[in-house]
C-alpha cells in the first residue's frame, strides 16, 4: 500500500498494531488494511469486541471525570494510544479548563498522531517510551516540563497492562510509579481477563500474538495483586460497564464484557 504521509517511515505497514486496531474499534481513522483485517476475523469470532472497547473508552472518561472532581489536574496517561474522541485532555479540560496531560506511547505510530493533533495544546505533551522504563516516562523533559509530581497526579493504565507479560514485572513498575506520586495521587486501571468469557480468550491471545504486543489477560486476584499498594475507590474491581456507570440501569450479564476496571488512590 502507498504509505500516507502521517506514517513515520519506520512504521512497518504490513504488520498489525494492536494501537491502530483499537483505533479501528473507537471508529478512528488511524489505522490500515492490515489492522482492519485484524479486527474482522477478531469479531468474527468475537461480535462484541467493539462495544468492549466501547466500554473500555466510556470508562476512562468516568474516571478522569472523577479525578477532576477531586481536585486533580495533572493526568499521565501511560499507553494512551492512537489519539481519538473523548481524549484525556478533552475530558479533563471540560472539567478544569487548565489540566495538564503527559501521553506515553511505546507505537511510534500512536506517539506521531498524538504529537501532530496536540501541537498547538500548550498544557499537553507527549512522550514515547516503554511503560516499564519508569525512569523514561518521569524524566522526560516534557513529563517533568507539565507534571509536578508535589501534587496530586492520575496515573491511567488503560487497557495497557494485558500487554506487558508477567517477565516484564508490571507489578515492580507500578511501584515505581506509586512511590513517585504525591499521597492523593489516583491509578486508573483497566484490564483484559478471560474470567467472562474463558471459551473465547484463548483465540483472542492468538490473534494478537501476530502483532508487536500480544496480550496477556489476567484474572480478578491478578489484577488486585496488581493494585497493591493503593486503596480501592467504590466499587472496587468491577466489569468495565459496572465501575460508576452513567445509566442508572445496570447493564445485563456485564461480565460479558471480559474486562476489569479500578480506580485506587495513594494514601
């Protein structure tokens, strides 16, 4: 395919992403025929993916409402993906019109999107480098130019963290990234598991082994393990369209949607 102008050349064009693919699911423009092909024979097998990552992205924007509401206007949003609507900064900035937001992206795809739309936004940055690289993300001249880590800051791990394997010690890194925040300080956490839907995640790991990040789902006591260290805010560890859901009308057989969500915050 004739690459578009806004794919760094180092992008690999034949090879899916799963950043681009979660692109495709939210509607976005950024992603190619590789990916789109990707995502077919996904929900092919799988019909509700896109309403999962539909209710992945409609929880993020509940939380970071949520953190906003308890004064909080600096926002690290680590494996933020391929910018799309309904944004960190658009949400945050709706809410306390001068909050600062650091993206960080290891896909270089994701990070020149992120750049190109945020460019002329003084109050955001962004940053490419590896989740588990803690020191890369928290001295980044541009993370240390927006964030005061003195203050309260949220950290977002949105749907990220099913893509760093146990040998990657997410759980050390977090840590790492706990002890640098300000007591106050929020984690945001959301994370595939195949505790929903058991018969189905086996084939899912399988199609994402043909990208650069295949996926690691992880069980409710995983995840928790995951958050020690910060104390859970109501609800706890829930299906994603159960944590603090705008519809007051609980939605019918959630675990269907095979993802886990929490919110803890640094005491």
């Amino acid at each position: 395919m004739q690459r578009p102008n806004w794919a760094p050349a180092e992008v690999d064009l034949d090879r899916p992403s799963a950043a681009r693919v979660y692109d495709f699911y939210l509607g976005g423009l950024h992603n190619f025929a590789v990916d789109r092909e990707m995502a077919a024979r996904a929900v092919a097998d799988w019909p509700e993916l896109p309403a999962i990552m539909q209710a992945n992205r409609a929880f993020l924007r509940r939380a970071v409402r949520h953190l906003a509401a308890q004064g909080i206007d600096q926002f690290l949003d680590i494996g933020s993906g391929i910018p799309t609507v309904g944004n960190v900064h658009e949400v945050a900035q709706a809410a306390l019109g001068d909050a600062r937001v650091v993206y960080v992206d290891i896909d270089p795809i994701a990070v020149a999107h992120a750049r190109a739309l945020l460019e002329d936004d003084a109050n955001t940055g962004v940053v490419q480098a590896d989740f588990v690289d803690v020191g890369a993300v928290l001295e980044d001249p541009v993370t240390r130019s927006l964030l005061d880590f003195s203050r309260p800051v949220g950290l977002l791990v949105v749907a990220l963290l099913h893509f760093v394997g146990d040998e990657r010690r997410p759980a050390e890194a977090l840590a790492r990234y706990r002890e640098a925040m300000a007591p106050g300080s929020h984690l945001v956490l959301s994370h595939a598991s195949a505790d929903g839907a058991p018969d189905r995640a086996d084939e899912h790991r399988s199609l994402y082994r043909r990208t650069a990040t295949p996926m690691t789902m992880r069980s409710r006591d995983e995840v928790a393990a995951l958050l020690d260290g910060f104390t859970l805010v109501e609800p706890g560890i829930v299906f994603l369209p159960q944590w603090r859901p705008d519809d007051p009308v609980p939605p019918a057989n959630p675990e269907r949607f095979t993802g886990y969500a929490a919110v803890g915050r640094r005491d």
